[in-house]
C-alpha cells in the first residue's frame, strides 16, 4: 500500500499530462473507427492477437511463427490497410479552427434549400457536395468547371432531365457553384443497405472521404437526404435541412441545440 502510493507522489505533471493526451487520443482513433470497416478490421486483430497468444500456451510453434512475423510488420500493415483512414483523420487535423473555417452565407443557405425543395416537389434526383474543410478539388476537376455563384435557379437547371450536367455532383464551395457533373466516390461499408441507389452510395462515400455535407434528392421518392461523417439522414423537409445548414455555418439561432447527434441515431445503413 505505502509502496502504491508513493509511485502516486512520484508522479510528475508532465505524466499526467502525457496520460490525458494519450487517452483523448484513443477516444478521436474510436470515433473514427466507429461504424466503418476499421472497426471491423480491428475486432480481425484482436482475434489474431489471441490466437497468437494461445499458440505460445500451447505449443503451436509454427502458427506462432507466422503471426509473430505478422505483428513484427503490423504498423506498415496499418498503414497500407487503413491509408484512406488516417489520410481523412490527418487532414481533419490540419483543418482545425486556426486554418480557417468555411462557412455558407445565408443566401447560400437559402439557395440550397430552396432548389432541394423543388427537386422533391418534383421528383428530380439531386447530389450536392457542399464543401468544408477538407477541400473537394479532386472531385471538381474531374467534373465541368461552373464557377457561378450559387442560386436556386442556377441548381434547378443544372439537375433539370435533359440537361448535359443533370447526371453527377454538384461541388459548392461558399457562396459558389464550383463544378457539376462530377463523379464521387461509392460508398465501401459493406452495412449500407442494398435498398440505397447509387447517388445516396455516393454521398456516403464522400462523406466517408471527407467532411462535405451531401445533399440528395431521391428521383424515384422526392425524398430529401443528407449524408455526413459515413452516415445518412432521411428524410427530411425543407426546414429541417435549412436549419442543418444554419447550424453547419454558425447561424443558427439556437446554438445549444446541434443536428449531430439527431443524425447518428437516423443514420441508415
């Protein structure tokens, strides 16, 4: 007992300092990890992590072998498998409060909103990627450069049957309709439900990749979405995504309330 507590009176603040921040850590690698194929991947080596401690106790010399040479080149293994991962993870980092924040004004707002209305109204499909910290440069050059400013008008014809740019993303970036016709990446969690056609497929995916805010309009249902963080609300009216677009860009009037955690828990799979 005297022995414990003086390892306690021994300690520096700089150890404690080192234990919160190794600790926060864990809890920002889990949040990552949850609900994706990381998870999935982990839960693979803990039971390897296992298996390999049980072949020390039993003797089963060549299994530990093979997985003791497995865990010897574990971190480069971490890396090629989960590159995509830590390349988002790092660069949401970078993306802190002292790098910048981009925000949409209220008339952009008011622009997505009022062209995510009418697409319902009209069962026109729609995908727009609303850009935030993490740039979507790559998903823009490879669409047809826009560069306008954002309006409803501007959207509507865009998605309009017919038009050259109907089939693909739209990239908005602030008050601005960057490019169109753009192709994003498909979603790769094996959870999501087989029912998700492909524009909903690719704003999970993009917002698997990124932190953008992804808005779809279902063709068959009129039915508004929002995808965000690998995860998909639906649906929606009007005002609800309205107010999802307030609260991403600080203006919401009330700012103790969030959509965060509402989207966790609709999240469809």
């Amino acid at each position: 007992m005297r022995r414990d507590l003086g390892l306690i009176l021994q300690l520096r603040w700089q150890d404690l300092l080192d234990i919160l921040i190794v600790a926060y850590l864990i809890y920002r690698i889990a949040l990552l990890m949850r609900g994706t194929r990381a998870m999935q991947m982990a839960f693979g080596f803990g039971v390897l992590a296992v298996a390999y401690v049980a072949s020390q106790g039993f003797g089963l010399f060549t299994l530990n072998w093979l997985l003791g040479n497995f865990f010897g080149s574990l971190i480069v293994i971490l890396v090629v498998l989960f590159q995509d991962d830590i390349r988002l993870a790092l660069t949401q980092v970078g993306a802190g409060p002292f790098f910048g924040v981009h925000g949409n004004t209220t008339g952009a707002t008011d622009a997505l909103t009022q062209a995510a209305a009418w697409l319902s109204a009209r069962r026109i499909g729609g995908l727009i990627a609303v850009e935030q910290d993490i740039r979507l440069t790559e998903y823009a050059q490879k669409g047809s450069a826009i560069n306008a400013r954002i309006s409803a008008e501007l959207l509507e014809t865009i998605f309009m049957p017919g038009s050259p740019l109907h089939d693909g993303a739209v990239v908005v970036k602030n008050d601005e309709v960057v490019a169109a016709a753009c192709v994003l990446p498909l979603s790769s969690n094996p959870a999501v439900s087989s029912a998700l056609g492909t524009r909903h497929r690719a704003a999970l995916g993009l917002s698997e990749h990124t932190d953008a805010f992804v808005i779809v309009v279902s063709e068959e249902t009129g039915r508004i979405s929002v995808a965000r963080g690998g995860r998909l609300n639906s649906p929606l009216e009007p005002a609800a995504l309205r107010a999802m677009l307030l609260t991403l860009s600080g203006m919401s009037t009330q700012p103790g309330r969030s959509w965060l955690p509402k989207l966790g828990r609709n999240a469809a799979r």
